[in-house]
C-alpha cells in the first residue's frame, strides 16, 4: 500500500472506477439511472471520480469493508464513499451562468436548498462569467453574504477587472480566483493579481494554471514563486488528456511540482488556511498544498 499523499496524487491523475457487479450505494450520483461518478474518502482525503466498467480502478466490497484496486493490484485497504451535494461534500457551489442563461438571485438562492443537509457546511463558492454582469454577480454575492453571514464565499473569472474585483469584495466575498487558461496572456494579467491581493489580502487570493499547457515546468514553478511573493496562491492542475479519465503527467512529475509549489508558499507565509471555499475548500480533483500535505 502507498502514503496518503503518492495515494490521492495516483486517483487524481489516474483514470475511473469501476464497480463491484451488482454494488450500489445511496451516497453514488446517479445519471440516467446508472451510477456516474462517486467520492473517495480516506485518511482525511477525498477524491472525486468517474464510474465506468472498465476503470482503471476497482472498488472491492469484502465483508462490508470497502477497499480500492489499482490495475488489479491492491492499492487502498479501507475507503469510504462520502455524499455530494452538487459539486462538492462541503460547499455550496453556484453557477450563475448555465447554457447563455443567466440564473435570477432567487434561483440562485434557491440552490443552496438542496444543501441543507450538508454537515459540516464550510463556506460558498459562486461562479459568475458571461452573460452575466458585474452587478448582477455582486447581487447574488449579497444575497448569500445575507443568508449565511458566518461563512466564507469565492468568487472567480477569467475576465474580472479592478473595478469588479473591489465591487465583489464589497458585496461580500472573502477569496477570489483568477484562472489562466492561456499562459501567453499571463504577463497582462500581474497588475489584477496584486490590485486582488490588495483588496482581498494576501492569502485570499489564489490563482489557478494548468501542468503541461505551453510552458516547461521551471517556467511554470517561476511563475507560482512570483504568485506567492505577492500573495496569490498557486493551484496547479492538470488537464484530462487520455482516454477513461486519466490525464498524461508522470506521478513523480506532478508530485515534484507541488512540492516546489509549497516550498513557494512557506517561504511567503501562505499556507492555504482561511481559503475554505473554490478549489482550496473543495479539494477533489487536485492536490492542495499543505491541506493534502500534511506532514510534509
């Protein structure tokens, strides 16, 4: 059997589940009627991932204690399944533009509802982008910022300027995430990063960039030592490219770049605490420094 971390870095890059014959279990999301995707839980980590008949991983139900396979060979002795509420077991998730529609506050609110038995609620993540407006992003924010006072809430485009990142702030954001899909525009993008530290704090403020997208891993380390000088904190992904779920980055590669990564952050005084909400607060599709590195 693995470590903890080689163990959640392996189900991240690897590809699906698949199912002991006849196995169900009420905490599986289901789609058309058939089992779709679950959440892996083990040793405080979870991992979100597809279900499919051929997975390179296999659930095994013995004696009413689960465990995992990997290609066939034991991998995990004793695994859970954890219930989702939409995106995530821990945070409410709203998406308020879907399709070119754009979801009034109400509908907005109402999603939280399917929520309500969630335990422990940690915070509210709240995705804006086209159609939608700054104003009425900033509106849906208030109205959540409204309905749970005590809890942290993300916010996060690609396209948000100054003025909307002081507008959303306002509203009632604690974090906020900058995504660069394109590392050639990341030059243009330094002076929003700091201008979002500055109204958010350093710390609360994270940015997310892709492994393996048009940039060897020294440039892309570079760049997430200049994101923690200035406050902004890396999350480093990477991209599904291969059939089944899985995503082509050696384990060694991707484990050696988020440990540079966190070297980054301790020697600037990030440790990702406070950041309960967007990917920092959901943590099933990726490594989080420090939250999923825990003694190390």
């Amino acid at each position: 059997m693995v470590g903890t971390l080689e163990a959640k870095a392996r189900l991240v890059l690897g590809g699906d589940v698949s199912l002991p014959e006849g196995f169900d279990d009420p905490l599986i999301d289901h789609r058309d009627g058939r089992p779709y995707s679950l959440v892996l839980s083990f040793d405080g980590c979870m991992v979100r991932k597809r279900i499919s008949p051929d997975g390179q991983f296999s659930l095994v139900e013995e004696g009413g204690v689960l465990s995992l396979e990997d290609s066939g060979k034991p991998f995990l002795e004793d695994v859970g399944i954890v219930r989702m509420f939409g995106h995530s077991p821990t945070t409410i998730t709203v998406s308020i533009a879907k399709g070119g529609k754009v979801l009034s506050t109400e509908e907005a609110l109402a999603i939280a509802d399917g929520y309500s038995e969630m335990e422990p609620l940690k915070g509210v993540t709240i995705h804006g982008g086209s159609p939608c407006t700054i104003g009425h992003y900033a509106e849906v924010v208030r109205a959540y910022r409204e309905r749970y006072p005590d809890l942290p809430i993300g916010v996060g485009s690609e396209d948000l300027g100054s003025a909307a990142i002081r507008i959303l702030k306002d509203a009632g954001a604690t974090n906020i995430k900058v995504t660069v899909k394109d590392r050639s525009n990341l030059v243009d993008l330094w002076d929003r990063f700091e201008d979002a530290v500055s109204v958010f704090g350093r710390g609360m403020v994270v940015c997310t960039m892709y492994i393996g997208q048009s940039a060897t891993d020294a440039s892309l380390l570079d760049d997430a030592e200049r994101l923690c000088s200035i406050g902004v904190m890396p999350d480093l992904k990477v991209r599904k490219t291969a059939e089944g779920g899985r995503k082509d980055v050696p384990l060694d590669r991707y484990m050696a770049i988020l440990e540079r990564s966190k070297e980054s952050m301790r020697r600037h005084g990030l440790d990702g605490s406070g950041f309960d909400t967007l990917c920092y607060g959901c943590r099933l599709c990726t490594v989080i420094p420090f939250k999923d590195f825990r003694g190390r």
